[in-house]
C-alpha cells in the first residue's frame, strides 16, 4: 500500500465532502454567507440533531468555521481554498440532470450568473475574465492560481468601478477558478471579490435571496458591457 509519507493526505477531506448531507450543507455555504443550524438542517433535509453531528465533523476538519451570537452559532466556509475545492468537484460530476421544470430552471440559472464564495462565476464570471483579458486589463505571468496579473491600463479601467485594490501589479490580488460549467477561467482573488461587489453596489447586478444565483436585468447587462467594451449580446447571463 502506498504511504502518504511526504503527500497530500486528502483523504480525510474528501471523506467528510463525500457524504450526502455534508456535501448538502457545504453547497449551501457556498455564496459565503453564514447560516444557523436550523436553516442548514432545512437545506440538508435532515433532523438537527444529524445535522450538529455533521457540523461538528466539519468544523473539526476545518472545512466550515462557527461563531457565537448570543444563543445561537453560525457556520461558513472555512476559506476560499474549500470553495475552490467544491468547484473543482463540480468539474468532475456528471453532468446535472435536472428531474423537474424548476431544477430545470435553476440548473440553467446556476450556469448563466452564481457566486462562488465572494466572486462571480458561470458566464458572467468566465465573460468578465475573457472581456479583462481583450482589454489588456489583466495578463497572465504564468501557471497555478495566481497566473494572472493587473496592468497599469486595468488599474484605470478597475478605478472606474471603484476597485482599487489591485495588488500593485503583484499576482497575488488575483486569482482565477476553472468554471466547472464551461471548463474556463473566472476571476478570483481580491480583485474579483472587489469586482463582484462593484457590480453589486451599481445595481448592475443582484442576488436571489438565500441563493448563489446572480441576476443581471437588462440595464445591468448593458451596463457591464459597456464597462468591458464588448457587446450586450455577448453577456449571455440573465
């Protein structure tokens, strides 16, 4: 048998997302927000009890963090890395098949516009990163996750939306996902996180309640569009 010796041990990571109703309540945490354990026992569709155990393993595995609120106790991702990690899954699964019109429906909205953890991804994460490239806004330095670098001309262009935060041209601001949807990059990182709040803060973009799923309405479609320099049409989220 093969030692881990000198490896990555990722067994007991991939055991604790393996099993239904973990990986249920990790897909809920997924838009970064922070849920009790009574609306994360509802999304897993199992009793409370279950789910504190379960919630207990995960916390214990440092997959979600908990904090204290009076009485109550809240649970998130415990990083970007285990966002990244449940994207990078997603790319592996068979694909989705939806077993009614409204899984139908939110199968295709997932793809078209969602968060992932505190960035945009789907087609308006993947066409926001391609619109950045055409730009000259963002260049690639190289391979891994931080690959990508901002230019002094996407400086400028991030400026206009308010995001300054760009990391001095250094590559650690930005980091990029492999959209499971489309097997293409999203903008991650600081900077993407600092974009998706910009487009939060216009208008230009809103978010589903207690969802992942991003809507963008016509006027946030064009608006976005313009800021990139390319084509309502090409944006094909909504």
């Amino acid at each position: 048998m093969r030692e881990f010796a000198g490896d990555a041990n990722f067994v007991d990571p991939a055991a604790l997302m393996a099993d239904p109703t973990r990986a249920r309540i990790l897909l809920s945490l997924l838009d970064r927000q922070s849920l009790a354990m009574s609306e994360l026992a509802a999304e897993a569709g199992v009793a409370q009890s279950t789910t504190s155990a379960h919630l207990a393993r995960l916390v214990d595995g440092d997959l979600l963090t908990v904090r204290s609120e009076g009485l109550h106790r809240y649970y998130s991702l415990a990083s970007a890395d285990v966002a990244t990690a449940l994207e990078c899954l997603a790319r592996l699964s068979p694909p989705f098949q939806p077993n009614s019109l409204r899984s139908y429906r939110r199968s295709c909205s997932l793809k078209a516009a969602r968060t992932c953890y505190d960035h945009a991804a789907g087609d308006l994460g993947v066409t926001v990163m391609e619109g950045l490239l055409d730009r000259g806004a963002i260049a690639r330095t190289g391979r891994g996750s931080t690959a990508y670098r901002v230019t002094l001309a996407g400086q400028e262009m991030l400026g206009a939306i308010k995001v300054h935060d760009t990391g001095g041209g250094s590559s650690a601001a930005v980091r990029h996902c492999v959209d499971w949807t489309s097997d293409k990059h999203h903008l991650a990182g600081r900077v993407g996180a600092a974009i998706l709040s910009a487009f939060l803060a216009e208008g230009w973009v809103t978010q589903k309640r207690d969802s992942r799923i991003l809507v963008v309405g016509h006027e946030g479609k064009r608006a976005i569009a313009r800021w990139l320099g390319m084509a309502p049409e090409r944006l094909t989220c909504s």
